[in-house]
C-alpha cells in the first residue's frame, strides 16, 4: 500500500546538519512515541480519538453529514461557518485548497472580534439564502458565541424562528457547554465531537467535514487518503516512514539551536493548510518554553519579500517545502510576436514547469544560504492526497511533541489572555480579577506611551 501514497518526504537538503544515521539513531525514541500515539500511556493520551481515521467519524456520522450538507446545498446560497482555531481552520484550509466552487460559498465568523470583518460579511448575507453551522468544542469560546448571535440574528429576522431554527447546525460536545444545551432548547440538527479529539486534530471529525461536504468535496476521499497514511505510519522504521522521519529529524533540528520552522509551499491556495499547520504544531508543541516557532511563506510571491530574510538573515530557521508534483492545469506561455519582454526562453513552456523550477532554484539557494530544508512531496491535490497530508503532518505533530518530552494534546497556555479579557469584560466570576487587571493596566498605560 506505501508505494501508492501520494505523499514522499525529500531529506537532501538536510544534510550536512542531520544526516539518515543521526535520524535512525533516533529509532528508539521514535518506537517509544509511536507507541504513546497509538496505545498511550503518554501525557495527554485521554486525546487520542483522532489517531484511528476510521474511527474518528462513525459510517452513520458521515451519512449524517453528507444528508445535512446536501439539505444546506439545496437550500442555500452561502454557508456561514463559524468558529476558531481548530473549529476553524482546517475546514479552511480543505476548502481553499479544494473547494470546486460549485456549491454555496462557505463563508467564515467568528474567527476574529473585528467589527469590520462582521459588518461586512452581516451586510453581504443581508437579504441571501443562508445557513449556519456553529462549531464550538467547549461550546463557550467566546469569538464564535458572539458571531453566532449576530448572524442567529439577522436569519432569524429574515426568515422567522421556525424555519431559522432549520437552517441551524451546532457541531459540538455530546453534552456539555453553553453551545449543546443552546442547541438542544432550540432543536437544532446537531453533530457530535468526540472527547477525545482535540480541536487541532478535528478536521477529519464532524468539526470539518459538514462544511467541507457542503463545499462539494469529496469527504470519502479526504477520509481514505488519511487511512491509508495511517496505516502506512504502523511501521516506525524511519527509512520507510516520511512523517516519523521529518519528527525525528525537526527534534534533532531544534537541539542544534534551530528555533524556527519555515511552512513554505509555491500555491497560493495552500495558504491555509499552512495556517492549520501553524495551530497544530504551535499548540502542540509551544510549552515548557522549548521548541520550534511555526511559521509560513508562500512563494514565489514571499520570495520577493521575506527571501532576503530567509537568505541571508540570523541562521536559526529551518524550512518545510509542501509541493505538488503535478495535477496542475496546463497554463502555456504564449508566442509573442517580438520578444521585448525577453521571455522567448519560455515559450510554449507551462506555468507549472517554471513554478517547479522556482522551487527547486529556491530549495538550493536556501541550504546555500545555511538553511537545513526538506520537502514533503504530493503528486497531485485531491481529496484523497490533502487527507493524506493532513494526517501525514497530524502523526508527526503528535510522535514530534513525544519526542521533546511535552503533552503534545494540551494548551494550558491559551487561558492567561482569556482570563485577563474575561475580567476587563466584567464577565460574572471574574470580578475579583477585574480590579487587579484594570490597576495594572492603568499603572502601565501612565508612564510608557509615547506620542505625537
Ligand atoms: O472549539 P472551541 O472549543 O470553540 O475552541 C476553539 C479553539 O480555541 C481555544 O482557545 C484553543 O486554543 C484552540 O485549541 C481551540 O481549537
């Protein structure tokens, strides 16, 4: 089965900072994290519901979903997803890289507080056929509580409660949170997240797949492109096994003094795979004050911005190239009746064919330049590679966070600036909290402000 994935990982231009025996001196510890990831006994494995793609969603949750996305298909003009981080954002990502564009446009809330973005997506909706899913795991995060009564608000003034309450789905816990109990009260159609799926590592779940269905994607083939990586990644052997290799080799990486990892992919429409990567591994990893800052480029376009920096700056980055091999739509550079733009060297030449070019140019220049890259290969983008790409980089986030010795399936961190809004906020049970943070932000704000 290994030999027909869509998905290889290129390590050459990891050399001479890591080399294949350095990362197979690793083997132990690496059998050490499989076996946490695939049978616990790790810190936070009460989070390990997404580690099996065929069990993550149930074969009724799926008919579930594809009824549902058909329902809100025939019904409705735009879907407005709601939801943050991993409720968010590789539905995102799916859709931007896959999205047909021949269904209703999916359309994003609450994945910030800004105002204008609301105000202008409120007025865009203002008078269309639309439906809401609200994803919310905990059910009480408080960007998607806020968007979802905002456009709770205009559906219901547009088509009344009864048939509002019809163009509603909450994707949420079984039975917890201010989202569930919402939802059950108002009879809501509702899809399940498993406890034991952390946000990061729920686009495969219900979380992702109700929008991404809805945005005509094939989820069948997104889910089988996951399975197979899956059961590819049973046999630990790095030789043989790209996504234990690459968190082998990114642990290995950081202990050299490497402290950035560089997402760098040469399609625009990857942009959000890149940001879903940046949630998974960020928040999986960014504890105890140790490991690598995710980051992202897309080239060529941050060539012309951000490649001075990569080139030639403070040499603590590494970088992760994301290529497709091929699939791309056939783009000929046309004959040009003179060559003024002295672009005749390219002639009847593809797009793709100079795009690759760019790529390989690029991945050269930067280990030139003492950035130690490699890349993960996809022969094509469909459902069924982008599935397997998701869980290629959610096994190696996991087996990675095992590897530097941290709960890769927590994110105790995200509280600090939640508690500190929640009391600036006057929400209830926050009032002790609110005077200690208004005192600190006064004494502050006094002394340290300059201005014209
Ligand atoms: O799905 P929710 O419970 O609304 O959470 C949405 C997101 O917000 C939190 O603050 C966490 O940092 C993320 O891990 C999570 O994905």
């Amino acid at each position: 089965m290994a030999a027909s994935l869509p998905l290889k990982l290129d390590y050459g231009y990891l050399a001479p900072d890591v080399d294949l025996d350095e990362v197979q001196s690793w083997q132990d510890q690496v059998d050490l994290a499989h076996k946490k990831v695939t049978q616990g006994g790790g810190l936070g494995d009460e989070y390990l519901g997404w580690v099996d793609p065929g069990k993550i969603v149930s074969e009724d949750e799926v008919a579930t979903i594809k009824t549902l996305a058909a329902g809100i298909r025939e019904s409705s003009d735009y879907l407005v997803s709601i939801g943050i981080g991993g409720s968010y954002l590789g539905a995102r990502a799916v859709i931007e890289a896959l999205g047909a564009g021949d269904g209703p446009e999916v359309v994003y809330a609450g994945n910030s507080l800004s105002a204008f973005d609301h105000d202008r997506l409120l007025r865009k909706l203002d008078g269309k056929k639309f439906s809401i899913n609200a994803i919310s795991k905990s059910g009480t995060t408080t960007e998607p509580a806020v968007a979802f009564r905002l456009f709770r608000d205009l559906l219901t003034r547009q088509v009344g409660a009864e048939e509002a309450r019809k163009k509603i789905v909450a994707t949420t816990d079984a039975a917890k949170g201010a989202l569930r109990k919402f939802a059950d009260e108002e009879g809501y159609a509702t899809l399940k997240i498993a406890d034991d799926v952390g946000g990061r590592y729920s686009v495969l779940s219900p979380v992702g797949l109700l929008p991404i269905a809805v945005a005509g994607i094939d989820i069948d083939g997104l889910l089988a492109g996951a399975r197979d990586v899956a059961a590819a990644t049973n046999s630990t052997d790095v030789t043989k096994n790209p996504a234990y290799f690459y968190a082998a080799a990114r642990n290995l990486l950081y202990r050299k003094g490497y402290s950035t990892e560089i997402f760098a992919s040469f399609e625009p429409r990857l942009h959000y795979v890149a940001e879903w990567w940046k949630q998974l591994f960020g928040e999986s990893e960014g504890k105890s004050h140790i490991s690598l800052f995710p980051a992202a480029v897309e080239l060529t376009t941050d060539l012309h911005s951000m490649g001075q920096w990569i080139q030639e700056g403070r040499r603590n980055i590494i970088e992760t190239f994301v290529i497709l091999d091929g699939g791309e739509p056939e783009v000929l550079i046309p004959p040009s009746d003179s060559d003024l733009d002295e672009l005749g060297y390219l002639q009847g030449k593809s797009l793709q064919y100079v795009n690759e070019a760019a790529y390989k140019a690029t991945a050269l220049a930067h280990r030139d330049g003492g950035v130690p890259n490699s890349t993960v290969h996809l022969s094509q983008l469909d459902a069924y590679s982008l599935g397997a790409l998701i869980y290629f980089f959610e096994r190696a986030c996991g087996v990675s966070g095992y590897l530097g010795g941290i709960n890769p399936f927590n994110q105790p961190g995200v509280e600090a600036y939640k508690k500190n809004m929640f009391a600036l906020l006057g929400k209830p049970k926050f009032e002790q909290a609110t005077q200690e943070v208004q005192a600190r932000l006064k004494a502050q704000s006094a002394d340290t402000v300059v201005g014209f």
